[in-house]
C-alpha cells in the first residue's frame, strides 16, 4: 500500500499554462529534484516542468503523481500543507485482466 498526498482543493486544479513532463532515469531524478525523490516538479518563466520516474508505467500512478506535481506548481508548498491522503494499492491491479508485471521501489 502506497500513500500519497493529494492537493488540498484549492490547489487540485489543471495548471494555468504549459505543463513540461520529462520521464528521467532514476539518477537523473536525484540530480534534478537535488535529493532522493520520486518526481519533483518546478515553475520556471511560466511553465510547470515535472520530472516523472523513466521506469514507471503504472498510468494510474504517474496520474496520482502528476496531480500532485501540478498542486505544487499551482503553489501548493513543498511541506504539504492540508494534504489529503489516498491510499493506493497497486496489488490491487492484479485482480484484473492480466496486465504485466508491476514492482514498486520506494527507497
Ligand atoms: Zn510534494
């Protein structure tokens, strides 16, 4: 079971320009976010800029975390101030169709 933090709804809206995903490796992530995360998000002249795990392909997941990159684009700040938590279990994917392997690091 995985817990993340949605937005508080003030925040939990689409982003008011463009938004620039990147999908980078690991390393590149820590490199980026300047420390272990699994996705960092930035505004720069405008644009949200996410930075999204290479490796995941869990759509329901990257949507769960891109909601909450776009919140802290929308300024929501980074300690997470009046998140609601979802619960999300990604075991749960395997009740259905058989839909290839999925692991999840944490670490
Ligand atoms: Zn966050």
């Amino acid at each position: 079971m995985i817990v993340f933090l949605e937005p508080p709804a003030q925040y939990d809206h689409p982003y008011a320009g463009r938004v620039v995903e990147q999908r980078l490796s690991r390393l590149q992530i820590m490199v980026t976010c300047h420390g272990p995360a699994e996705s960092c998000s930035w505004v720069g002249n405008g644009v949200c800029y996410i930075a999204l795990p290479q490796g995941e392909n869990d759509l329901r997941l990257l949507a769960y975390i891109r909601q909450h990159e776009i919140g802290h684009c929308n300024g929501w700040p980074s300690h997470h101030p009046n998140a609601r938590r979802i619960e999300y279990d990604p075991d749960a994917k395997r009740a259905g169709p058989a839909n290839g392997r999925l692991k999840l690091e944490l670490e």
